[in-house]
C-alpha cells in the first residue's frame, strides 16, 4: 500500500533541499506551491473563480497571471488572501490526486512538499507529515542571501506562517537542517521506516 506523507517547513528551512535528498532515493516528489503558479493559469475553473473575485486585472492580456495585482489585494488583507486561498488550495488537492493516481504501484511512499501544509488542512489528506526546521537566525540569513532581501523583509514573510512550535504539534517526524546534523542520514532514517509502514 502506497502512503502519503507531507513535508513542510518554515521559509528558509531548506524543504525543498531535503526533497532532493527523497527524489535521489527514487521518491517523486509533488510540489504543491509549483503546481498552485501552474494552475492558476492552467486550470478553467480556478481561473474563472480568481477573475469572479478579484477581477478582470487579475490576468493579463496574454493569459498570465497578474501578481502586481493579486498582491496589491491579498498582501495586507488576511480576509482577502484566505478569500485566494478558498479558491487555490481545493485546485491544488485535486491537483494532488490526480498526480498520485499517476505513481507506479511498486512505488512505496509519495511525498507532498508544501508551504501551507498545516494551515491549508492538506496535511489531512497525508498519512504522516515532516517538518524540516531550522535555526531562525539560519532561515532569515539563508533567504536574505537566495532572494536579496533584507532581515526585515524576511522577518515579515515569517510572522504570515505558523510558527515551528506550532508546527511540531502537528507534525509526525522532525528533520533538522541546521548546517551541524547531516541531512542526509536524516532523510535515509526515515526512508527506511516509510518502506516499513508499507510491508
């Protein structure tokens, strides 16, 4: 039986490192926040329920989205962004399922790499979540270098998500990715008790 498991992590925390580490093992690996840009514009009925609420701006005229537009709404309105995220997170679930229907069988485990995971419910439809966490000081350096921004920036960008704390309440298994623990050995341990749940 194949399993589901979600993986998240603060921004910074290197997530998406660690699902390299998995994708090396042979795991495919679905990126929720890649898929939710693509069918903004791919899927019909997302679009249409984006252009109901926040209008015809919200696509250019060449079909792409308008991110100037859609963030000059949901960037300091949390009513507006949970009224974006109403629409894009169920996309994205079906999304997933549909992704998941197309994993070879000998597969053992999936993985859902995800932002939100906890905040968008989606870890529900996992069997067991991860969550990647760092330092606070190694996450803000990390993005501050990847995206030019500053401290304060980052630190912005950090008080929108759940805090690790919260996160660890909720989460099945813990990666540490602090520069000081190999990752890899990490990821391998858990690897191999995922092949075991499925035996």
């Amino acid at each position: 039986m194949m399993i589901k498991i979600g993986i998240t992590g603060g921004i910074g925390s290197g997530k998406t490192t660690v699902c390299k580490v998995f994708e090396k093992l042979g795991i495919p690996v679905f990126y929720a926040d890649t898929v939710a840009k693509d069918i903004m514009i791919t899927d019909p009925v997302l679009r249409e329920g984006i252009i109901q609420t926040f209008g015809k701006e919200s696509y250019t005229t060449d079909g792409k989205l308008n991110n100037k537009h859609i963030a000059g709404i949901v960037f300091n309105d949390k009513e507006q962004l949970a009224r974006l995220n109403g629409l894009v997170h169920p996309a994205v679930f079906r999304a997933f399922d549909s992704w998941q229907k197309t994993i070879p069988a000998d597969i053992p485990y999936t993985l859902k790499e995800a932002a939100l995971l906890f905040e968008s419910g989606s870890y529900k439809m996992c069997d067991k979540s991860i969550l990647v966490t760092a330092p606070a000081d190694v996450k803000i350096q990390r993005v501050m270098e990847r995206d030019g921004v500053t401290r304060a920036q980052v630190e912005a960008r950090m008080d929108k998500q759940l805090s690790d704390e919260e996160k660890k309440k909720m989460a099945d298994f813990l990666i540490t990715n602090d520069e000081s623990q190999p990752v890899i050995l990490q990821v391998l341990e858990l690897h191999h008790q995922f092949i075991n749940f499925t035996k």
